[in-house]
C-alpha cells in the first residue's frame, strides 16, 4: 500500500497554539560569545528530555562543491577547539573535509522548538587525541571504528557481519586497539545562529559573527 505523502503531509501541524508552549527567549540576554548560551540550551534540551540531543546535522562539499549531509554526534565543545566531531579519514565525509576543510553543522531540539547551526573551519586533531576520542568511548563505538571501510562499497552483509564480530572480539581483547583513520575533527566557528521557535511565528533568531577577533552579535528576520 502506497500512502498519500502530500495529503499526509497536510496533516502535519508544527507547534499548534493550542498545544504548544514553547520557551520565550530574550536576545538581550544573550551572554557575548555563543558557547555559553549553546551550552545552556543543550543542558536545557537534556532535562526536556530530548531523545540523543548530541546529534546533528553535518553539512559538507567535494571537490565540485556538490554538497553532503547526514547525522553524527558531538563529541564535544570548547572555547579552545570549537564543535567537535568524529570519523575516518577515509570515509565520504573525511575525504571532502581534505578537499574543502569547511562545514556546517545543524542542532535541532523539537520539544524546545530550538536550533543551533553552526559554521567554519574545519582542522584535524592531531592522531594523540583523536585516538583518545576513540578510546573513550564504548566498545561497539570502539569496534565500528575497527571495522572500518566506512563509505566503501559493500558486497553483501555477510561481509559485514563478518569483519564485525572480528572487530568487536578484538575490541574487548584489547580495548586501546587503535584505528589508524578514526579521527576528531574540530570546527572553529565564524557564525553561530540560535533559533527560537514561536507559536505565533515570531521567531527570534540571533546571529554570532567571528569579526576581527571578537564576536558581534545580529538579530534575522524568521
């Protein structure tokens, strides 16, 4: 059975008034750099209760400018090395990353009616502590990262299922095992944009601007 996705579609309702309260935000407030006010709404989105508010959207391009997204976690957040993420070298993403070292990521926490993006540079951390970043993590973290192979062209899942339980035997054996491509990429903002939803589709969206070695601050029509 084929469902109707325009009719469904028009079922849809976003923030309805009549059962949406969603949080005011006052950009006056707002302190004079953007990491302690992403860091306030993402403590906010946990205790909402969102479902893995760690993950984003990861915008990036090849070579021809053809543009990527998909989903990846943060792996944290600091004034010394911005937004940081994870993965390998040799993966889709790490490979337009060598060739454009410039991205975008994208927070979105519904029950909040919140985003954050994010946009800049993007540099590889050096091999110490992206394995660190790998060894701090689980073991099926660990494992995936041994696998490997991410973005290559599979034969079948058995071939998968194969070179998994190998990486997961390997990875309780020895769990500092490293993974010569698992890399922590960090990305040093130039903009930081805070979106607040509003019933009444008044939405406040405040704009950081890396300017000169400071930050300057802009409110944008929703």
């Amino acid at each position: 059975m084929t469902s109707d996705l325009p009719q469904l579609l028009r079922t849809l309702r976003v923030w309805a008034p009549e059962a949406t309260r969603l949080p005011a935000f006052d950009p006056d407030t707002a302190p004079a750099t953007p990491l302690p006010l992403f860091s306030d709404w993402f403590a906010e989105a946990v205790a909402a209760g969102e479902r893995e508010p760690h993950t984003m959207s990861l915008a990036t391009a090849d070579a021809d400018g053809t543009p990527d997204v998909r989903i990846v976690m943060l792996h944290g957040a600091d004034e010394r090395h911005g937004w940081s993420f994870a993965s390998h070298a040799t993966s889709r993403k790490g490979r337009q990353l060598a060739e454009r070292p410039y991205a975008a990521l994208a927070f979105y926490w519904p029950s909040l009616g919140r985003q954050v993006r994010v946009r800049g540079r993007v540099t590889a951390a050096p091999d110490t502590e992206s394995q660190a970043d790998l060894h701090a993590r689980s073991t099926g973290a660990l494992a995936a990262a041994l696998t490997g192979r991410q973005s290559q062209v599979l034969s079948s899942p058995g071939e998968l299922a194969t070179a998994s339980e190998e990486a997961w035997e390997r990875a309780v054996r020895d769990p500092e095992s490293p993974s010569p491509t698992w890399t922590l990429y960090q990305l040093a903002p130039d903009t930081v944009e805070f979106f607040q939803g509003d019933e009444r589709r008044r939405h406040v969206r405040l704009e950081y601007r890396w300017s000169e070695g400071s930050w300057d601050k802009a409110l944008l029509w929703p």
